[in-house]
C-alpha cells in the first residue's frame, strides 16, 4: 500500500504539516533555507522522538524528489535525541549518496554524537559542526559532481 504525504510550507518560520490519509496530522516545528544548491532543514524542537524522527525521515525523503536535493539537516536547536533518530539518518546518509547527492549534519547535541561515537559512524556520515562548514562540503561535492560527470 502507497501512501500519500502531502507536506505544506508556510513562509519565513517553516512547520511542517504532514496529513496522513487517515485525517491525522503531525506538526514537527522546522526551519527550511532553500539554497541554490541545497536545502538547509533545521528541526526547531528541542527534543526529538521516535515519532519526530518518523516524520524527519519523511520529510527527507520528499526533499529526494526536488530538483535539487542537496541536504544539510541542523541539529543546533535539538538537545535530545531518540536511539531511531540514529539509525534513521545512517539510512538517509546511503539513499542520498546512492542517488548522487550530498546530505550533510550539521550542529548535533553531544548525545546524538556519542551515539554515533559507539557506531563508529561519526567518519562515515558528514559531521561538521557548523552550518557554513556543512554547506562548503556540500558546494564541494557538487563540484565534485560536475567535474566527473564532465569527463565521461
């Protein structure tokens, strides 16, 4: 069974609103900046929860349809984490990356990066941690991109 997500964008302070076909919605507080290459998510919540982390995944997942889908998620405003949120952003590091584009962390709390620590993940998934920092990896990425698929 498919189901539909439709995500509506208010202007300047973003929430997010996500309707399930059973007429229930879920507000995760976000913060989108649309970039010319990429698209800074930035949850405003101060605790992310398995739920949180569900509805975070399907965001992610729909920012993969864009035209330019980039990613860089801020983690500077989130202080607790669920175990989910983990394993959910190993899994959206790979669909990005096996799709061609840059998905970059950006300001995580000290408990999500002692988790990511004991996974021995914190070289394999882009950390930085500052935004700018994170957007210079995904402009050089997207260099990257060009010059190699320039020499084919």
């Amino acid at each position: 069974m498919t189901m539909r997500i439709n995500i509506l964008y208010l202007r300047d302070f973003h929430n997010l609103i996500i309707f399930t076909p059973i007429n229930r919605f879920q507000i995760m507080n976000v913060k989108t900046d649309t970039k010319e290459r990429f698209t800074v998510l930035k949850p405003m919540d101060s605790d992310i929860t398995a739920e949180k982390t569900s509805e975070l995944q399907r965001i992610l997942t729909e920012l993969l349809k864009l035209e330019n889908p980039n990613v860089v998620v801020n983690f500077d405003e989130v202080e607790n984490t669920c175990p989910e949120l983990v394993q959910m952003l190993i899994e959206m590091h790979e669909k990005f990356y096996q799709d061609d584009h840059s998905f970059v962390i950006c300001g995580i709390p000290d408990s999500l990066m002692e988790k990511l620590t004991e996974l021995e993940m914190e070289d394999v998934l882009n950390v930085t941690p500052t935004e700018s920092e994170a957007w210079d990896i995904v402009q050089m990425e997207e260099i990257e991109r060009e010059l190699l698929n320039g020499e084919d």
